[in-house]
C-alpha cells in the first residue's frame, strides 16, 4: 500500500465525520438508530485503517504522520453526541 491509499481514505472519513457532526447535532436524529450504526461503522474502520498501516512502506515520519490523523479523526468520532438509549 502507498501513503496516498491513506491520505485519500482520511479525506473521506473526515468528510463522513462531517455529515455525522451535522447529522447529531439534529435532536430529530439525535436519537437515530442508524446514525449509532454509522458512528460504529467509522470507528471500526479507523481502527482498520491504523492495521493497515502495519503494511505501509513508508518513512517512519510519514507513517507516524498518517497515525496521528487516525488518532484525531478516531477522537472526534467518538466525542459525538448521541441520544440515550430507551428505557
């Protein structure tokens, strides 16, 4: 794999985490099953993403780089307001 296969799956993961952003800020959707799932579908697919990274060949600082992107979009992901579960 190549730091630009990295590169271009961050910049659509950050596009995605804004539609999440807009989407929960929305009390309608607040509560949305599906806005759950998606917000669980992303995060697994940073953690993905940082294994994947194992097979990079790259500088150590270019791999270190694309890491703390991972890091910053996984915590922002996962600041994301939801809706309490039903009791």
């Amino acid at each position: 794999m190549e730091a630009k296969y990295f590169e271009n799956q961050l910049r659509g993961y950050k596009v995605v985490f804004a539609i999440l952003r807009a989407e929960s800020g929305d009390d309608s959707c607040r509560n949305c099953i599906g806005l759950e799932g998606a917000i669980t579908k992303v995060e697994k697919g940073l953690k993905k993403l940082k294994l994947d990274l194992a097979d990079l060949v790259a500088p150590e600082q270019e791999r270190t780089d694309i890491t703390i992107q991972i890091d910053q979009l996984g915590r922002q992901v996962e600041s994301l307001p939801l809706g309490e579960a039903p009791t």
